[in-house]
C-alpha cells in the first residue's frame, strides 16, 4: 500500500512516498525554484539494501503541474513507483483549515473551495498548499487525496483559551482566535510518547515542545491539545529563528508612527527579521551555540531569551494541567541541543521535572529518556514525522470514507 505526501509551497514541492506495509520510505525529495531558468530536483531512491540513492536534475520546470508530473516521472524511471495507479493516496500538507476541519478531509471540488476559503486567515501559506492540491486533483482524481491539517489536532482547544480578549462580536465575525500550528508534528510525538510510555493516550497529559525554525508548546491532557503558544497565525509565542514570538501588540503602532513602515513591512519584520536573527543576526540554533560558546554577547543574550521563553511556557502549561506525564522534546532544535533542553527544565523540580545532565548530553539520536531517576515527570526527546503522520491519516481517511 503505496502513499504520497506532497508538502507543495510557492515555488517547491516536498514530497515522499511510503509503503505503509512496514512505514518505510521508498523515495524522497525536493523539487525547487520551480518556474525559474534552473529548477532542481534533488530525488532519493530507496535501494533494496535499504541505503538511499541520490539523483539531482537541473532543468526548467515551468509550473506545479509540470513539477507532479516530473516527479511521477521520476519514481517511474528509478522503480519507486512503476506506474502511478499503485498509489493508495496522496496526502497533502495544508496549513491552515480554519474552524472548519476538525480532522484529515477527503479532497472534493467543495472541500477546495471551503479551503479556498480559508486563504485570509493564512495569505502565505494557504495558497501554495491549495496549488498543490488543485493540480494532483486535477491530473489524477481517480486517486483518493487527503488534505491533513496542521491546525486540526489544537480543534479540542477549549474556549477560554483560545479565544483573545477582544470585542466578542468582532473577533467572533472575523474569526479571529488561536487555531495553533505544528499540529502534526504534536500529535506524532504525543501518539509515540503514549506507545513508548505503554500507556492509553487517552490518560498522558503531556507538554510537546516542537523546536524547529518555526516553534510551538502544546499542552496535551487526556491525549488531546488544550493549548498551545501558536496562535491565529504562527507568529505567536515562543522565540523562533526569525518570528518575534510573543510582544506587547501595542510595539507595533509605535514601530509604525515611529518609522513609518506599512502594515505589511511590519508584518515582513516580525515574521522574517525577529526572533533569533533580529537579536543576534543568525537563525541557526547550531551556528548561535557555537558564536555564543565564542563570547558573542547578542548571541548569548538570544539563548537566554529562547531559553527563558521556553521555560515560561511549560511552567504555563504546568499549571494549565496541574499533572505533567511528560515533558516531550522534538523538531531541529528539540532533538538536538542538549544546552536548549537543559537551559528550559533547569530548576524546574518544583514543577516535577528534573533532568538527569549525563543522559541529556549523551542523547544521540532515536527516542529516549533523559530525565533523572528521581524525577516524576518523564523527559523525553522524541523525533517527529510529519509526513509519516500525514501517510497514515491520509490510509486512515480514505479507509473511513470507505466504510463509510
Ligand atoms: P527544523 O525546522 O525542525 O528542521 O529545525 C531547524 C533548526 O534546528 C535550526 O535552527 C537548526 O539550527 C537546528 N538544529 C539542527 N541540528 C542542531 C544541533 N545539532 N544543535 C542545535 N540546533 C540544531
């Protein structure tokens, strides 16, 4: 049973192909600067000694439809694939799905309008999301396709959290309120923490860190999101490599009457020049450890913010649960920096949460526990799978509407 994930953006589609008989992945790769003189493909075959093979094509790919049709060519032409009706499904990344999806969403004329629909609440990403699927519907509609929501999983978020503390009426008509990001990544760790663990999700109460370039906290009780630091859109909360995360909104009048930038180069500077950068200059977490080991002073002052930030959360979501299974680490930064993990959970034994430094420093890689003996809150860093997740909903979808 063969299952394709798309991840399509502006200008690239992410994609991989799994067989969901035993989850492995068969092919990956990423198609970009597509509708420029010189697309790249960067495409990997699995071998049947199970290494990876390499294959990257410079050609132009003028738009997304000639850009799904290359990579069907290209599972073709290495034996990933060879012929396209094997495939099961295809699942689709889509950001945003607003009030309206709850759940993963079999893809129908009527359900890319309403995502259509959707297109305000998330101007950026919404609509390459939507370009993705608009064209492999349209090439291949015999196949069943998915749309899997990132917001989905924070739908169980009860009102008074996630509702802002403006004019009812208005917030209400526009739809203004947390919807929450990352949601895959969240509900991939949490059901591996449940696995792990050998215990009924529906009993975890959990904090899932996902720290990538974009970040976000969710707090889980009973298996579902009660909150998380996300909000309307992904600028919200946590420090992120280039987002601000969470400012007084009232900066953003001053920033406008004192320099007079528009609304939307505002909008550019605290989602593309904040966050890490904006402090120090650098976006990546590996590069500001190193700088910051060196002495560099703003480098070192973004680590403490990050740090500090993170920290406030899960003391936040602590409270917000009043009982923490565990604490979960994932994503780029998550699975990687012991300094972030340590810095975040230092002097949390008030809370339950104390972290053994020697099993922290010596996580590799894989899932493991990194909390002290003594601890009663579990610790544990666990790699997500976005697109694994998005390959089962996407099975568990299309079996549904079967039964159905
Ligand atoms: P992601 O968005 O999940 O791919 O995560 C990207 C972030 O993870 C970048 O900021 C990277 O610098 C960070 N990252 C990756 N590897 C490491 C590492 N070994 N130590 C610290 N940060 C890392």
């Amino acid at each position: 049973m063969m299952v394709l994930v798309i991840n399509s953006g502006s200008s690239s589609i992410k994609y991989q192909l799994f067989n969901m008989k035993d989850r492995t992945v068969l092919a990956s790769g990423l198609l970009e600067q597509i509708g420029e003189k010189a697309s790249r493909l960067k495409h990997r075959t699995r071998q049947e000694n199970g290494e990876m093979e390499a294959l990257v094509q410079t050609d132009p790919v003028t738009d997304h439809i000639k850009g799904f049709d290359k990579i069907l060519g290209v599972f073709a032409s290495t034996g990933a694939l060879k012929d396209s009706d094997e495939l099961f499904g295809i699942g689709h990344r889509v950001v945003h799905g607003g009030e309206t999806f709850h759940k993963p969403t079999l893809i129908t004329s009527a359900v890319i309008e309403t995502i259509r629909e959707q297109i305000p609440l998330a101007p950026l990403h919404n609509p390459p999301n939507l370009l993705g699927i608009e064209v492999t519907f349209a090439r291949r509609p015999d196949i069943p396709q998915v749309a899997v929501f990132d917001t989905a999983f924070h739908q169980t978020i009860p009102p008074q959290a996630y509702w802002y503390a403006l004019p009812y009426e208005l917030a209400d008509s526009l739809h203004i309120r947390r919807y929450g990001f990352h949601g895959t990544s969240h509900q991939y760790v949490t059901k591996a923490a449940a696995q792990y663990l050998q215990r009924p999700l529906e009993e975890l109460n959990l904090i899932s860190c996902h720290l990538g370039n974009g970040a976000s906290v969710c707090a889980v009780r009973d298996g579902k999101s009660v909150d998380t630091s996300m909000g309307m859109t992904p600028l919200e909360g946590l420090i992120m490599g280039t987002r601000s995360g969470d400012i007084d909104p009232a900066v953003i009048f001053y920033l406008s009457r004192k320099t007079g930038k528009s609304l939307d180069e505002l909008d550019a500077l605290l989602n593309k020049e904040s966050g890490m950068k904006g402090i120090c200059g650098v976006n990546d977490m590996r590069e500001i450890e190193d700088l910051a080991a060196a002495g560099n002073e703003r480098a070192r002052l973004a680590l403490d913010m990050y740090c500090y930030r993170l920290k406030k959360y899960i003391g936040m979501y602590a409270a917000a649960l009043g009982r923490v299974d565990a604490v979960i680490f994932t994503a780029g930064v998550g699975e990687n920096s012991d300094l972030v993990r340590a810095r975040a959970c230092a002097d949390l034994s008030l809370l339950s949460i104390i972290l053994d430094e020697q099993k922290n420093k010596e996580h590799a890689s894989g899932l493991s526990e990194i909390q002290a003996k003594d601890s009663p809150t579990k610790v544990l860093v666990i790699p997500t799978n976005e697109e694994l997740e998005i390959a089962e909903q996407t099975v568990l979808c299309i079996q549904g509407s079967e039964n159905n």
